[in-house]
C-alpha cells in the first residue's frame, strides 16, 4: 500500500525570527510511518519541523507552514491509498508575516490572525476510495470533540487523545488513545508505546484497505 502520513507542527511565521507553532514532538507520526514502512508498504512523511530522524525506509518530505503541508499532501494525495494525518498543524496564522525582523521596541499590542487551511476538510472531496485517519489531541475527555471532528472532516477513523493525562501527549514516548471508527464501536487501548499505538492504526488501516478491496472485488 502507499501511506501518506503527517507529523510534527507547522510554524506560521509573524517575521523571519518569530513564528505561531502547536506542541508536538512529532513522535507519534513518526512511529505510524515506521510501523507501515516495517511491514513493507511504502511510505510518505510530510513532516514540519522536528528533532527526529526520518525512519527506516520511508521518504521524507519537510515542510515549514500549513500552506506547505497543504501543498505537499495534496500532491500526494492520487499516489497515497491511505492517509494518516497525525501533524498538529496550526489552526491559526498572523495575517501578514513581516518581511524584516519586527524591532522589540515596536511591538505590535496585537497580531492580527486568519485560519489557516485544514488540511483534511480541503482533500475531503477528493477522498475517493482512500482511508482517511485523523487525530483528535484535546485536554479532558478528547470522545465529544474527537466525534464531532471525524463527522465533519470524513474520516474513516480517529484516534482520540486526552494530552493532559500523565504518559500521553506530547513529548511522550508513550499514548493513552481511544480509536474511534466511523459507524463502529470505540476501540479503548491502554497505556501503551507510541509504537504500539502506531501498529494498532496500522493494523485498522490495513484491515480496512483489505475490506474494501474484497467489497469492490464482489461487485
Ligand atoms: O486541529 P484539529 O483538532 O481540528 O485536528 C484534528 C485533525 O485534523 C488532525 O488529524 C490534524 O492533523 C488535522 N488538521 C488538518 N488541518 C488543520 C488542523 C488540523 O488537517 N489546519
């Protein structure tokens, strides 16, 4: 199969120097482009900026905004039979990015913002046949949003997290995730690596891709 995953942040320049970003490592990404690329699929990064090397086997592409990831996804997107967008992208950006450095004295008492493009609703209408896997990364119970999110951007499955808890989230090495399935019932893993959260999502997807497969095969 040819996997396109996402990971890391996005940085949404405010001057060459400053910029808006999310938290994230970029480790569960990582691991979910590790897990296909082991069991021999071929694999995709669209990563922003992390701290990490590009795993065994996968090809990396690295981008800054979420314009970029945007565009480099999208070019992908014919290519790709499964996309994993695991990526905080940034939700907002400044308007304008100056084009000098802002002097301290000059501070703006306010930074004018925009929405930045989501990625997962702009594909959504070229979805076709393709699995799509979202995150859902919330503080308290992640279940509502992470419902709300799968509805509106179509995903076929997402992976909801609750970042506050202790060994999960962000920078960890370790995730507390529910997989929620569209029209299926929530899948409740324990504790467990971000490794072994990846080969669960692998494993979804690749039980999926092979279902729908044999469904198009009767037909
Ligand atoms: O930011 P949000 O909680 O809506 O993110 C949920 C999912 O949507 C994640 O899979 C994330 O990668 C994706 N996303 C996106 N484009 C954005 C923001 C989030 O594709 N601008």
């Amino acid at each position: 199969m040819h996997v396109l995953v996402t990971a890391g942040p996005t940085r949404e320049p405010i001057d060459p120097v400053r910029f808006i970003s999310n938290r994230s490592s970029g480790k569960m990404g990582y691991a979910v482009a590790a897990a296909f690329a082991a069991r021999g699929h071929e694999v995709v990064l669209v990563s922003g900026p992390v701290a990490l090397a590009a795993p065994a086997g996968v090809s990396r592409v690295q981008v800054q905004t979420a314009d970029e990831m945007l565009a480099a996804v999208s070019a992908r997107l014919e290519w790709c039979g499964a996309l994993v967008m695991a990526a905080a992208v940034a939700d907002w950006r400044p308007r304008r990015a100056a084009a000098a450095k802002l002097k301290k004295a000059a501070m703006p008492v306010a930074l004018e913002l925009e929405a930045a493009p989501d990625i997962l609703r702009a594909l959504a209408e070229r979805k076709g046949g393709r699995v799509f896997v979202g995150f859902a990364a919330e503080t308290g119970d992640p279940l509502p949003e992470a419902r709300r999110k799968l509805r509106e951007k179509k995903l076929d499955l997402i992976v909801a997290n609750d970042v506050s808890r202790a060994g999960s989230g962000f920078e960890a090495d370790t995730n507390k995730v529910t997989l929620l399935p569209a029209g299926g019932a929530p899948i409740d893993l324990p504790l467990m690596s971000k490794r072994g959260v990846a080969e669960r999502i692998a494993e979804w997807v690749l039980d999926r891709a092979a279902g729908a497969s044999a469904a198009a095969a009767e037909t």
